[in-house]
C-alpha cells in the first residue's frame, strides 16, 4: 500500500487538494459521510495542509455560486469543522490561473505533513481498523441498514400488491363464474323456451289432428246415419208395397168368393 510504503520511506505530503463542484446542492448523505472519512484519512494534524478548492464555477449563475459557497464554509457539518482545524478554501475557477495559486499556497506554507491514516497503518492496524475504514464501515452498515429497510419496505408493498391481486384475481374469478352461471341460466332459458314453443307445437298438431279425426267420425257417422235412414226408408216402403199387396190379394180372394157364391 503506497500509504505505508510512503511512510516507512519517511515521505511526507505538502498538502492535499479536496475538489468538489460548485454546481452540487449540498453536501448531504454520502457527501456528510465523505467529509468524515476525509477528517479521519488526514487527522486534525494534517487538515492545516488541506486546501478545499470549488469548482465548476461556469456551470451555475455567480449568485448561486457564492450563496452555495458560503453555506460550505459556514455550516458546521460542511466544511465549517474544516475550516477551524486550519482548512483553506480557494476557487478553482480560472484554469491555469486558480490551480497555480493553489499550488502556490500550499508550497509557501512549507510544512510538510504526515496523514493520520499513514500513522495508523504503519501502528499495524487493518484497513478497517483506521479511523476512516471505521467511517467507510459504518456508512456501509448504515447503507445496508437503509437497503434492509427499503427491501422489507419493498417486500411488505410486494406482500400488499399480491394480496390486492389474489383479491382482484378471486373477484375476477368470481365474475367469470357467475358470468359463466349467466350464460348457462340464459341458456337453459333459451331451450326452456323452444322445448315449450315445441311441445305448444306438438299440441296444436294434435289438437289439429284430434279436431280432423273427429269430423272423419262424425262424417261417418252422419253417414251411417243417412245410410240407416235410407236403408229404414226402403225396409218401409218395402213394407208397404207388401201390405198393399196383400190387402189386394184379400180383396182378390173375396172377389172369388163372391162369385163362387152367386
């Protein structure tokens, strides 16, 4: 590790540069969380060689820039806990210009320094056992902690959206099916009907047919009738033509008679 190594060749930094974009809003979540880190990375001996240099100062209208400036240096959990333990605060908002005058103030103050994080590593302790490994841990917990929560959040609004679905999906169901009980209802109507419009076929048939076969038989019978009439009428006539003929032979016989006697 080029720390270490730095160190144990007794290499020491004349300062240290800290970017940041003028154009950022603030410098809160993450950003809070770096500065931390970067307090401990340096330790409180090392902060006076620390120069916190904006940029970026075309990417946003001159009042903006300055108002967000001074709410860096003013507020305790930006830079103003920087600043009191010797941080600088320069622009770099002229290119060549604004990084020369930078460099420059960092060479004059001729007081090369020696990183808290150099001195902890060269101590032997691990990388997360350093001041700032213990920031960068605690922001991963703290992110993981923020991931954990957001996922039960996330696993209860699944939970929910899968409830309301199975709700959706049983009432749907239930639509179909009393849709489906419609369909059968409106079905067995529909052959309740043309088995009644058939059997009230059938009957008119068949009263049609009864009808037809009662007028063959009263046809017949009236037939029969005028059939007996007929045959009474010729049975009389019959009768009286033999009445008549014997009451013509009588008289004959007592014609015969009469004149046998004279």
């Amino acid at each position: 590790m080029w720390l270490k190594k730095s160190y144990d060749s007794k290499i020491q930094l004349t300062g240290i540069v800290y970017l940041h974009r003028i154009q950022d809003n603030r410098v809160g979540g993450s950003g809070t969380s770096t500065i931390q880190m970067f307090k401990e990375l340096c330790g409180e001996n090392g902060l006076s060689s620390v120069v916190l240099a904006t940029t970026m100062w075309d990417a946003v209208p001159r009042e903006k820039a300055l108002e967000r400036e001074g709410e860096l240096k003013t507020k305790e959990e930006f830079w103003g806990g920087l600043i009191q333990h010797g941080c600088r605060v320069l622009r770099q908002d002229d290119g060549v210009v604004s990084a020369a005058r930078i460099i420059r103030h960092i060479v004059s103050r001729g007081k090369p320094t020696t990183l808290q994080i150099q001195e902890e590593i060269a101590s032997g302790m691990s990388l997360n056992e350093t001041g700032a490994g213990k920031v960068i841990e605690a922001r991963l917990e703290e992110q993981s902690r923020v991931h954990k929560e957001e996922m039960d959040a996330m696993t209860e609004q699944l939970k929910s959206v899968q409830e309301k679905l199975s709700t959706v999906q049983i009432a749907q169901a239930n639509t179909e099916e009393l849709a489906r009980l419609d369909r059968l209802k409106a079905q067995e109507d529909r052959d309740k009907a043309e088995e009644d419009r058939k059997k009230a076929e059938d009957d008119r048939r068949q009263a049609r047919e009864d009808r037809e076969l009662a007028q063959r038989m009263k046809d017949e019978l009236e037939a029969k009738v005028r059939s007996l009439e007929e045959e009474l009428q010729a049975t009389k006539r019959k009768q009286e033509r033999t009445e008549a003929e014997k009451e013509e032979l009588r008289n004959s016989r007592s014609w015969l008679g009469w004149c046998v006697v004279m």
